[in-house]
C-alpha cells in the first residue's frame, strides 16, 4: 500500500452530502428571530405571557412553513420535480401500470382487428392509452436519469476526481427512426410514440 493511499481519510459509508441552507432553515430561523423580538419587548413579563407568545409565533411559523410547502410544487420548475429518483415503490407501481397500459393497447388492437371497436372509437381510446403509456415511461427515464446523476456525483465524491458519465445501454431491437431504444416487444416508440415496425 502506497503512502499516498494510506494517509487518505476513510470515507464512512453511510454519509450524506450537506444539502446547503434550505426552506426549514429560513422558517425556524425567522420564527426564532421573531419569538426573540416579541419577548423582549412585551408587557408585562409574567413568564406565562412570554411561553404563550413563544408558542403563539412558533406555530405562526410552522403554519408558514406548510402553507410554502403547498405552494412550492405548484411554482417550481416541473423538469426539476421530474428528475427526482424514484423510489422502489413508486418504480414498482408504475412498471406494473406501464404493463397494464401496454396491454390494454394490444387487447384494443385486437378488438379492433376482430371488428368489436368502430375505427372512431379506436383512435380515441388508443390515443388516451398511448398518451398514458407514453408519459409512464417519460418518468421512468427521468428516474432513471436521475439515479445516473446520483452515482455520478457519490463516483466522483469517493474517487476524488471527475468521473466520466455513465453510457447509456446499447440500443436494442425496436429502435425508431428518431433514435430512441425500445423494448423488444414494444410496438411504440416511448419518445415520439411512432408505431415500430416488426422486430
């Protein structure tokens, strides 16, 4: 072992990046400034007036507080809340309705075939169900960006130096002519939602 590895400070496995001065910072900071200000300057001084008015602010604070993480979502870039990781779960959840879609679609292809679905009817219910199916796997990807991201950063965190991106997975069969990679069995393009061609 090299002197240059042996002088490094192991990294503990379980640490966590400081995510830097946020929200809840600015709330409680604010209240605590503002239940100061209050104790100080208010008659009289029993102590009972001042434990109420400390109270009094701090829920006035915390009402703040939950009123900006309601409107938060409803301001905040949409891009941004999109390359947020997935949690197990949510990925679970929404594979299972990705597949569901997917096969909805192709029962409707062969009601169609079979003549049970008028031609109308046809390309309104596919054009929901492809709308669907397409924005699933619009936040799959995004998720999945998102990890790539993440195991980047910590890459480059343990590693010391700037760590070349992830490649993306080779393309597969069911690739279309805008360039996207699609599963084998697809018979959609995820991107622009272009009907592929026999794998």
């Amino acid at each position: 072992m090299s002197s240059a590895t042996s002088t490094k400070k192991p990294v503990a496995e379980n640490t966590v990046e400081d995510p830097g001065f946020q929200a809840t910072h600015f709330f409680v900071l604010l209240s605590l400034l503002a239940a100061t200000v209050a104790v100080v300057m208010a008659r009289p001084n029993a102590p009972e007036n001042l434990i109420l008015i400390s109270l009094t602010i701090g829920a006035a604070g915390l009402a703040a507080f939950c009123f900006y993480k309601m409107l938060a979502p409803l301001v905040a870039p949409q891009a941004d809340m999109d390359r947020q990781p997935l949690s197990v779960r949510m990925r679970a959840d929404l594979e299972r309705e990705k597949a569901l879609t997917l096969r909805s679609i192709k029962e409707l292809e062969f009601d169609r075939a079979m003549g049970k679905v008028s031609p109308q009817d046809f390309d309104d219910m596919a054009g929901r169900l492809r709308a669907r199916a397409l924005g699933i796997m619009k936040q799959l990807d995004a998720g999945s960006a998102a990890y790539r991201e993440l195991i980047e950063k910590e890459l480059a965190r343990r590693v010391g130096g700037p760590v070349q991106a992830v490649a993306p997975r080779p393309a597969a069969a069911g690739t279309c002519a805008c360039g996207t990679a699609n599963d084998r069995d697809a018979r959609f393009c995820k991107s622009c939602g272009a009907k592929l061609g026999a794998a």
